[in-house]
C-alpha cells in the first residue's frame, strides 16, 4: 500500500498530443516515476498501451525542469493504491477522490479470465484514464459550485 500524487502534464510539441506524461510522486517524495504512455488500444474492453518507466530520486526537481522545458501541468489528482499478484498478474486497487478502481496488469491472455475471476466484466471497463476522470470531476464541482447560492447576510438592526 502507498499514496501517489500524479502529475500529468501537457507541453510544446507534438509528441504530448500522441504520448502522455505523467510523473507519480510516490509517498509524498522525493522519490518518484516518470512514464510516457502511448496512445490508447482496445482489444475485447481490456486497454494496451506501450509504457516506459524511469524511476527519479527527485521528483519535485522533475517537476521544475518539466516547467523549465515548457510543459504545463494539465491535472493532479491522488490515488491510495494497493497492488496485489494473482496468477503472476498485478491487480490494482485505486482510491481516487472521484471513485474506486481496479486495475489488472499483465499477459493480454490473461486478463479477461482474472477479471472475470474477481467478478469484473472487461466489456464494462472504463475507457477513460485517470486523468481524463479527474478533469472531468474537476469540472462537475466547478459547474456545482456555480450552481450553489451564495448565503444570504443577515442584517441586524
């Protein structure tokens, strides 16, 4: 079990519009990992990706050199993950502000019959990433908030 803060970022170029970047600063740092995740596939509701992972011994001077080189941050969101191995597969269990998650990892083969295993249909599994989640999220409190009134004053005499 750890937290994870999750940067994902948005920059010049066009390789963030086909890549995402994100870095997760783990257990409120330094440590971390930075990925670079290529565009979504779907294959019988179970998403692929390519991903590439370096671990930074610093990462909030990873945050200053992103900024440094131009990206911005697009979204933060915090997650409570727990992992567990099933059958030599990652099984992810993610508490985010705006739900909770489980994530499988591992052998394209193996994953339906493991969600199956734990009750989950992958026909149904979100399409959306956590990123996207969250900004959506973001943006139902705003609109809420807006909807709100604001509390009347009182007036004394």
């Amino acid at each position: 079990m750890y937290d994870e803060e999750n940067f994902r970022f948005q920059g010049p170029g066009k390789t963030t519009r086909r890549v995402t970047l994100r870095l997760r600063v783990l257990d409120g740092g330094p440590k971390g990992v930075l990925t670079a995740k290529g565009p979504a596939q779907f294959f019988s509701g179970v998403k692929v990706r390519e991903e590439t992972e370096v671990q930074v011994s610093d990462a909030h001077a990873t945050l200053d050199l992103f900024a440094q080189l131009g990206f911005q941050i697009l979204v933060v969101y915090r997650k409570h993950r727990t992992v567990y191995v099933v059958n030599q597969v990652n099984v992810t269990l993610d508490v985010l502000e705006f739900g909770h998650f489980a994530e499988i990892e591992g052998p394209l083969e193996a994953i339906p019959s493991i969600a199956r295993d734990l009750g989950l249909d992958p026909a149904k599994a979100l399409k959306d990433s956590y990123s996207v989640l969250a900004r959506k999220f973001e943006a139902g409190k705003k609109k809420a908030a807006r909807k709100t009134p604001a509390p009347a004053a009182a007036a004394t005499a």
